[in-house]
C-alpha cells in the first residue's frame, strides 16, 4: 500500500480507518458525497466520489492504489442502491489502476446466502470482489464495542446501568473496537497471503453477557447489570430508530433484523465468537479488550448517537 482512499471515511467506521492509517503513517484521503465541509478527521484530504455517479470515480480513484471499501447497511438502505454502488465502484478500479482493495462488511458473513438482506448483499459483495481483476481481502467484523454507545444501547446503560442487548445469556460474543478493525485491514492491506480472502475478525476474548457487564462494572467503578433484550423488541426498537418515521421502512428493517438476531443467537457455531490468538501473534497486533476499550471511554463523557 502507497496512497490510500478511504471510501466511507465520513462514517465512524471509516474515520477509525483514516486515524488508524494516519497514525501508521500512510499518506491517505476520505471519499465525501459533499463537495462542502465534508465531516472527516481535521487535516485529512478529500475527495468528491458518488458512488452512484460513475462518473465521477475514475478521477477520483486516479490519485490512489489502495482502497479501503466500507458501504451502507442493506437493513437500513435499499440492498439494489448499495450493491449498484459497488459494480459502479468495482468496474472503475478494475479499469484504473487501483492495485489493492480491503473491503470492510461491518458484520459477519457466512459462506453462503442466509436470507437475510443485510447479510446477503454484503455475502454478493464480497463474492463478486475476490472474483475480480483487484487484488482484495474482505474482512467480516463480528460486533463492534461502539454500538455500546448508540441510541439502542446508551439509555439502559445511563439510566438504568443496565446493558440491554438482544445476546443470549450464555452466547459469547467477541466485541471489537473500531480503532482494532481499522489496524486490521492495514494488517490485511499489507500482506500478499490475504488476497483473495475473506477474513472473520473479532476482539480478543469471547465474553457472555454478564462477564462484559462485569468487564464495564470494573473500568467505570459502577455496578453494570446484564439483560438479554427480547430480540423482538430490539429489531423494533432499531425499526423506530432508522425509518425516520415511516411505518413501513420500519416494518422492514424490524423484520430483517429480528431474522438475522435469532440466527445470531441460534447458529452452531455462533457468528458473535471468533478465536484471534493466531492472527494476534501472526500480525504482532495487540487487541483491545472489553475493559481496556471501557476505561479508554467513560461512561458519562458518552454523546447520544444513533
């Protein structure tokens, strides 16, 4: 990797992204839809892209031979708008002279389609991307600890210093921090053995629902309790939140996470635990732990986000 184009960069995901290649020292540039004061880390270069403009991406693809790919969620976004976003990006860098391209899914991805819109344009995504003339890793992030900090999580936790979320009691889920998924695509960015791969990542240990209560009680110096929220309750909750009022967007998105919830919780193996002790030591990568990540951001100092 030489210079590299964030595309998402304006999103928390990509910006962990930008900062974590920043702090390795890689010249690199967030891709903005707006051509004004775009939201992107401060001294950090923009390009204008739309990725539903084919237009305007051979220019701005021209500058860079890495990309680092993030993409709307199809539970929140039309699945045909996102994934007609990607061919536009796909066929402009396997026309250009884009050499490396790491694709961050934000969730996990199975090895075959599951039914679940979210899951499964993320799983066309990814096939159409490893089939391509690019070189290219997918990484597939298993949960990230900042969710703890969004308007469906946040208010149980302020409030009530309860952490409410749809887990079974004793379905161990391996929380990752944005910043770690950002120092593991340079990791993938850098090595010749990922292209080609899809890779599962997640934090460094596997904790159920009460030990990362626990983990949370210990960093803050508060009592943190555990509740396994009804996953019905959670989809609708996250319906509410994301439709912007519309019954039926609602409708939809509660539907498709309520599905793909109750898998997370079913499935044998789960799609929440993944062992990381190999790619630590291959990668000489340290990760955050629940209670590191916690003690690095207080409870109180929490803005509300959606």
């Amino acid at each position: 990797m030489e210079t590299v184009l964030v595309i998402g960069a304006t999103g928390d995901q990509g910006a962990a992204q930008v900062a974590a290649l920043r702090s390795a020292g890689y010249p690199v540039a967030g891709a903005s839809r707006s051509r004004e004061n775009p939201v992107l880390p401060c001294g950090t270069p923009t390009v204008y892209l739309d990725l539903l403009e084919p237009g305007t991406l051979p220019p701005a693809l021209a500058a860079f031979d890495t990309v680092f790919l993030n993409l709307p969620s199809a539970s929140f976004s039309d699945p045909q708008t996102v994934i007609d976003g990607f061919e536009n990006f796909l066929a402009a860098a396997q026309a250009g002279d884009v050499k490396r391209i790491v694709f961050n899914s934000s969730l996990y991805v199975a090895d075959e389609p599951k039914g679940f819109p979210a899951h499964d344009t993320r799983y066309h995504i990814i096939e159409r991307l490893l089939a391509s003339t690019v070189n290219a890793t997918a990484v597939c992030p298993v949960i990230f600890l900042e969710n703890l900090m969004r308007g469906w999580a946040l208010p149980s936790l302020r409030e009530h210093r309860v952490l409410s979320y749809p887990h079974a009691d004793e379905l161990p889920v391996s929380w990752i921090s944005l910043a770690d998924l950002g120092r593991i695509m340079i990791c993938l960015g850098e090595d010749p053995a990922a292209v080609g791969r899809k890779v599962i990542v997640g934090g460094p240990e596997a904790l159920r629902g009460r030990e990362t209560a626990a983990a949370l009680s210990r960093a803050w110096g508060e009592r943190i309790g555990f509740e396994s929220l009804p996953v019905a309750a959670f989809a609708a909750k996250m319906g509410e939140l994301f439709a912007g009022g519309e019954r039926s967007a609602a409708d939809r998105i509660a539907a498709d996470l309520e599905a793909i919830y109750r898998w997370y919780n079913d499935a044998e193996p789960s799609p929440f635990t993944v062992a990381m002790d190999d790619f630590q030591a291959r990668y000489r990568l340290k990760l955050t732990t629940v209670y590191d990540w916690a003690r690095q951001n207080p409870l109180l100092a929490w803005r509300p986000v959606l």
